[in-house]
C-alpha cells in the first residue's frame, strides 16, 4: 500500500459547482497536510495548510482532516474555471528540518467547464 | 509571502553535455533547498537535500555525481545534471521554506535531452 492515494482524476465539473478532492494515507505518524495547486507547466502552489485534525476554511476553499480515518479532503465552493488545474495533496510526519521529507499524492487533475 | 524563483523555464540540450538549474529565495534565506522531479502524472519525488556550506543530502537511487547539488549561499542552490541523456529529460523544482512557513516552490524547469 502507498504511504499516499490520490485519484488522479481527470475530474470535470461545470462551473460554479462544489468540487470534493480527497487523499488516503497509511501512516498514523503523518500530523502535518496541505494542498497544493499546480499548473500546467508550473510549480506547486501552496493552498491550504494544517495541523492535526479539524477543518480549516479559507475563502472558496475549505481543507478537512479525519486522522481517524487518515483521510483528507479540499473542498472547492462556486469553481471556477481559473481553478482549472492538478491538486496535489502533501503531509509530514514532521514540521522541522526534514520539510523536505513531505509525501506527495499524486494529484487529482481538475478541470472546470465554463 | 515568500518568493521561489528557478531558472531556466525551460531547457533544452544534446545528449552527453551538462546543464545547471538555479534555484533563489528571493525575499528569505533558506538555509534549505530541496530539488524534486516529476514525471508526466507522477507526484513529486524528492532528488536531494540541498544544504547551506555543506554537502547535499541525496534520497536512495539518485546518482549523486550525475546530479551535483550546489548551496554556496543562503538564497541560491543549484542543480547541474552532468552528461545528460535522454532518460534524464523530465520537469526539476526546487523548493525553500521560510522560517515557520510550509514550502514554497519555483516554477520548474523542463528539461528535454535530444
């Protein structure tokens, strides 16, 4: 079993719909997760970061974390066509030097139909 | 927020010559770099650790005296991929975290060996 499971998709939805992406993880040590956006052609872009469990809400996205069920989601209210892109989830089991030791998903390419 | 700038965007070479990446933090210094390649729908792999004033650290597989890893200062890595081929053609990003922040990744380089 991999350390991350991400549906790589593709997943297109209309606009203005709710889009759900989520990851699974096997390692009950992973306490940091985020989401990253990537374009076509460019780097990641950091999206949401978070701690342990709960919810966290930032505009039209929202980041949910089940560690007991070691599942994560983002949400994507209203989308949008500039939201058109890969959505990698990321988590570590630590926060410190070994930054750098982050396990990726593999994306989930989203694409938003005007 | 903090600023990754990798350079070249885009590069390409003949096969058995070298090519350097630049990776800068343009409005922190990173006493950590890491390099990360991606192939066509697979997740970021972590390559190297790159480390201010010392050697960098390399994840199993990767050759390190095929991938030599430079951090002369606190806002500049790079990577030279020696003696290129074919098979090293792939997308390169770096990425540097500030101080109390998650990471923040360059743009990427795509690197096409003929």
């Amino acid at each position: 079993q991999k350390e991350v499971e991400q549906d790589p998709g593709p997943l297109s939805v209309p606009e203005g719909a709710i889009v759900s992406l989520n990851c699974t993880y096997s390692n009950s040590a992973f306490q940091y997760f985020m989401w990253y956006r990537q374009y076509s052609r460019k780097g990641p872009e950091l999206l949401m970061y978070t701690y342990s469990s709960g919810n966290k809400e930032d505009g039209r996205f929202t980041a949910q974390v089940d560690k007991s069920s070691k599942y994560i989601s983002l949400f994507i209210r209203d989308s949008q066509p500039s939201d058109s892109a890969t959505y990698l989830c990321a988590m570590s089991a630590h926060y410190g030097g070994s930054q750098g030791n982050l396990i990726f998903g593999k994306g989930t390419k989203l694409s938003v139909k005007p | 927020g903090a600023v990754v700038s990798q350079h070249p965007s885009r590069v390409i070479c003949k096969s058995g010559t070298s090519v350097k990446i630049e990776c800068r933090s343009l409005d922190f210094q990173a006493t950590t770099m890491f390099w990360y390649r991606q192939f066509p729908k697979q997740s970021l792999m972590l390559m190297a650790t790159s480390n201010e004033g010392s050697k960098a650290t390399y994840e199993q597989g990767v050759e390190k005296d095929k991938f030599l890893i430079n951090h002369a200062s606190l806002t500049l890595s790079t990577l030279t991929v020696t003696s290129a081929h074919p098979e090293d053609s792939s997308f390169y990003i770096c990425s540097a975290r500030e101080m109390g922040s998650p990471l923040h990744f360059g743009n990427g380089t795509r690197l096409t060996v003929t």
